[in-house]
C-alpha cells in the first residue's frame, strides 16, 4: 500500500469533525470522496498532508509517519489543490513553475524548466505560457492549479473539490486529465467531489462519509440507491447508461 | 511520476521574458545613478554633474567636493536606502498579509516607531531636542532609539499579525486597524508633546515631517547595514512569497513554513520601518508607490517585484527629495509631504479601481 490511513480523527474544542477514519491507498488508484456538505471531507484531505494536523490516528507513506516529516519532505510525495484558487498576476509558466519549490535550490535549475515545459505541454498550455494568470478563465485557473500540482511530481495528488465552479466541459476536461495522470503516471489521486455521476464516471473507489466517519468504502457496487440515500438523505434510483451507473434523484 | 523532459520552444520563450524583465531592473539602476547625480548636483550652489562625477570616480579635491561629500552625497545616499528599504518593506507586507494596501504607513508601524523614537529622544535621553528647526533633533544613541521605535512597531506589527489571522482580515478591515494604530501611537506622541516645552513642541512636529536631509554618514551607514540584510533576507525567500501569494494551504501544500515566513518578513519589515523613522522622520507612501508601480510594469513575480521595488522606490524618494529642495529653493520642503502629495492620490486610485494586488 502507497498509503495507510489509521483510526484518523480531527475536531475543534466545540465539536469534532473527523472519528476513526482508516483507509488505504495504491498507486495508479483514483479516489473520489463522496458526502455531503460539512461531513469532513477537506478536513480529511487536509489531515492527509498534514496541513491540519489529527487528534488522533496515522498517516504511514509507505511506513513513513507523514505528520513526523518535514513540510518539504511532505511536499515533495504530495500534492494539494485547493477549491479555490487565487489567480495572480504571474504568467502560467511561473505560476506552475512555482510547483519546483521543494525541489527548488537558491534558484530554477535546467531540470524545473524542463519539467514545467513537459507538463504545460502535457495539458496543452504551453500557447497560454506567457499570459497572466488573472486574465484566464476559472477553467484554465484551474488547470494551472493542478499543473503546479504535477510538477512537484508527487507520488499523491490530493484535490479538494477542484470542479465544483467549472462548467460542464472543463470539469470532463480536468477529470480526463487526472483519470490520464494517475494511469500513465503511477499516481495516485484523491478527490473531493460533490456530482455523483462525474465520480462514477472517471473514479476507481469510492469513500462515501457520513457525520466525520466512513459510511461505505469500495469500488463502484457500493454506490447503491441505499448508500447514497443513508449519506445524503435523499432518495435516488441507480440506472446504467452508456455502461456506467447514474444516479437520478426521486423528485 | 515520469515527465518528459525535453526542453523545448516554450523555455526559450520564457528565456526571452525574463531577459525583459532583467532588462527593466537594469533600467532602473541605469535612471537611479543618473538621478543620483543630477541630485547632487543641484542645491544652494549648482555644481555641474560632470565636476559631481569626477568627483565621486577620481576624488578630485576643492570645494565641491566638500560639499559633495559632506552634504550632499549623504543626503542622497540617505534617500536612496530609505526609499529602497520603505519600498521593500512594503513590498512584503503586502505580499506577508496578502494585501495590496498593506505598506508601513497605511498600517500604522510607521507612526508607531515614531512614537518609540520620541519616547527614547525625549524621555530616556537618547537624543536632544532644540529650537533649531535646522537641527531640530539631534540623535545622541541611535541604538537606543532604533531599539526603542523597533519595539513600538513590533507592539504595532503583533496586533497586526493576531488580527489577520482572523476571518475578518479583509483589506478594508486591516486599514481600519491602521488607522487605529496610527491614532494610538500618534496619541501616545502628541501625550509626549504635551509635556514637553512650546519649542520643543515645534521641533518634534518638525522631525515627524520626514526628511532625509538630517541623516549624517554614521546614518548612512546603520540604514544600510540593516537594509542591504534585510533585503538579502528578501531574495532569498523570493519563492516562499510567491508561494504565500498563491495562498497559505497552497504555499504550505509547496513545503514552505507559511506563518515562519509571515512573521520574519513582517519582523524585517518592521525593522527597516523603525531605522528609518529613527533617523529620517515619517516618510509616508513609499511602501505603497513602489511595489504598485513595479507591479503594473513587470507583475507580481516577487523576484523582479523584490528588487525593482528596492530600485523603485530609491528613485521616487531621491526624485522627491531634489524637488523638496527646488521647488521652494531656497526653501527645504520635507520630503515626507511631496510623498504624501504622490502617494495619497495613488492610494485613492487603488481603493477606487478595486484593489488587486
């Protein structure tokens, strides 16, 4: 296993937010965390890389104890994009190339060039390298975001929510370009999300959570009409179409 | 994770942008030496800037260059680092804080240190107040009162520090919490006055002005010793900056320690204010001019917008200080009121067009 999660908890003194969490992650495996809103599911990314640190529990990178590693250490095997990224008055080239800081010494070598070129070739951005970030649409924000991911050339890419203000096109785009990262590039992939049917349609396994713990946890047979009526408290029906399943609402 | 690495058209582009960049910075550095000369050479008596420069290079002797070395170049050395110091510090701040108002006056630290400043002058003996308006303060220990206008911005500076991390630190809020703190420690110096006799009362009002017109070479030289660290310091976290510029989680997710770099670059920032208030008075706007101006030009990239602020912001408190002293000659303005004339306006223009930073 890539990643052990063990018995992870998190909360604030008024209330706790994460209990006993466990889970285990393989390489070349996409993860899509599923539940509803407040349920935990950032503040278990967050856990992941230690930018919240639990109350209780482990995190082992390959038996490495995260929460004891140092945050450049942490850095170069993880990978965080949040839910909103603040675009800057930076170019795409130096936007992702700040994705080389743990690697970076006192200055850019020849290999993060290189890097930063391979990936903004690999998502096609290398027309818009030399435009500022703040001109770009929340779409190509975004897939800026995850190329300064990518070039950390981390072994897990953790994303929280990173297609919930994308339109229809841009999220297919995005989910296509993580699904294709984590088959050609051995990574594993954690992802937020909150559309049933976009997770169903590009992810591995599913964490469904519920009140800060694991209500179900597998590949797609556990995303049933009950599952999801016991997490989001809604009724659905689960059909097939073009081979995949989809999650229609009783409304 | 494999990537391919082959270095391709897209690197040689950028190659070429950044060649436009350093280009800029050599520009400013170019403006700078010229201003600095032609600063020189204007004044009560105008001494040509061919005699300033083969005075300077070849050391040659007589009476220009008396004046040169003993009045002007130390004014226009004192301009320079502070502006570039008030610039930087800027700079950071707004980067640290991760907002575009942020600059040393507009958050009060600079009025903060200049009440630590006047405590130690006219309470614990560090300097002499006199009726002279030419010699208003004399800084006796000006360790004594760099240390004591250091720890009044970093009073100032941790108040700052605690509210930002609050979910109420907007912009607009920080400003607010300026202003209070420029009241406060404004208060604390007018309680000081207060006590103080009626000519002293006109020579500390006059030291708060802001002019660099006062600063002698052991002046110089402690604003640079502080200065030229505090921007080595600068660089080197260059990427750490822009990192925080992209957000905490993202620049902690990238393996820099957000908050360590937070508060030393608000505690460097802050020491640079406190030297230059100590010795130079309150030079306002400086910190807000600079990076702005730099920014619309060349952008965020804090390792163009670092030292171009620096250059920036010398050539704005040199530019202001030779008008100082031309546009009323034989009248010395004080610099610190043509940087407000500049600076106010500026920070209206960013508060009215939706401030980015």
């Amino acid at each position: 296993m890539m990643l052990e999660v063990d018995g992870v908890g998190f909360g604030y003194p008024s209330h706790p937010v994460l209990e006993e969490v466990s889970f285990s992650v393989r390489s070349e495996e996409f993860i899509a965390i599923l539940g509803p809103n407040g349920v935990g599911k950032t503040t278990l990314l967050r856990c992941l890389n230690a930018l919240l640190r639990p109350g209780a529990g482990s995190v082992l990178l390959e038996d490495r104890d995260v929460l004891a590693m140092s945050r450049p250490e942490i850095a170069r095997e993880m990978a965080y994009v949040s839910q909103r990224n603040q675009p800057m008055r930076m170019t795409v080239f130096d936007s992702v190339l700040l994705g080389r800081r743990p690697h970076m010494g006192f200055d850019v070598s020849s290999r993060d060039l290189a890097v930063t070129e391979g990936i903004l070739r690999r998502l096609n951005l290398s027309d818009l390298a030399l435009r500022y970030v703040d001109e770009m649409s929340g779409g190509e924000v975004q897939k800026v975001a995850i190329a300064r991911a990518l070039v950390q050339e981390p072994r897990i890419l953790l994303l929280d929510e990173p297609t919930s203000s994308l339109d229809l096109k841009n999220q297919l785009e995005i989910l296509t370009l993580v699904r294709d990262v984590v088959r050609d590039h051995g990574v594993a992939a954690l992802m937020t999300m909150h559309d049933l049917n976009l997770a169903l349609r590009f992810a591995d396994r599913f964490i469904l959570m519920k009140g800060g713990a694991i209500h179900a946890a597998g590949g797609r047979e556990v995303v049933t009409a009950e599952t999801i009526r016991n997490v989001y408290d809604v009724p659905v029906t689960v059909e097939q179409c073009c081979g995949f399943p989809v999650v229609v609402p009783c409304v | 994770m494999h990537i391919d690495l082959q270095a391709g058209p897209v690197a040689s582009r950028y190659a070429g942008y950044l060649r436009g960049k350093r280009l800029f910075l050599a520009a400013c550095l170019v403006v700078l030496l010229a201003l600095a000369c032609v600063s020189i050479s204007v004044g009560s008596v105008t001494i040509p800037v061919a005699e300033v420069v083969a005075t300077l290079v070849a050391g040659r002797p007589g009476d220009a260059s008396t004046i040169i070395w003993n009045i002007r170049l130390p004014r226009v050395l004192a301009a320079c680092v502070a502006g570039a110091g008030l610039a930087i510090a800027g700079g950071v701040m707004q980067s640290v804080l991760r907002n575009p108002l942020s600059s040393p006056y507009t958050l009060g630290i600079s009025h903060a240190a200049g009440f630590g400043a006047a405590v130690a002058i006219s309470l614990l003996g560090a300097g002499t107040v006199s009726a002279h308006i030419a010699d208003s303060v004399v800084v006796r220990n000006p360790y004594l009162v760099t240390i004591c206008a250091f720890v009044a911005a970093m009073v100032a500076t941790g108040a700052l520090l605690a509210i930002s991390r609050t979910r109420s630190s907007q912009p607009e809020v920080m400003i607010l919490v300026g202003v209070a703190l420029a009241a406060l420690f404004t208060a604390g110096t007018t309680f000081l006055q207060y006590f103080s006799s009626a000519d002293q009362v006109a020579a500390i009002v006059f030291w708060t002005f802001g002019d660099v017109g006062r600063a002698s070479w052991p002046d110089v030289a402690l604003l640079t010793a502080v200065v030229l660290p505090c921007m080595a310091w600068f660089l080197l976290n260059r990427w750490n900056y822009n990192a925080l510029d992209a957000g905490d989680d993202t620049a902690r997710s990238l393996g820099v320690h957000a908050e360590r770099v937070r508060v030393t670059g608000m505690l460097l920032s802050s020491l640079i204010t406190a030297v230059v208030v100590s010795f130079l008075g309150i030079i306002g706007f400086i910190g807000l001019l600079g990076p702005h101006m730099v920014r619309r030009l060349i952008g965020d990239d804090q390792r163009f917008l670092l030292p171009g602020s620096f250059l920036v912001g010398a050539i704005i408190l040199l530019v202001s200080d030779t008008l100082a002293r031309i546009v009323l000659a034989p009248i010395v303005l004080p610099v610190g009121i043509l940087t407000a004339f500049f600076g106010a306006p500026l920070f209206l223009y960013l508060i009215v067009r939706g401030y980015r930073r």
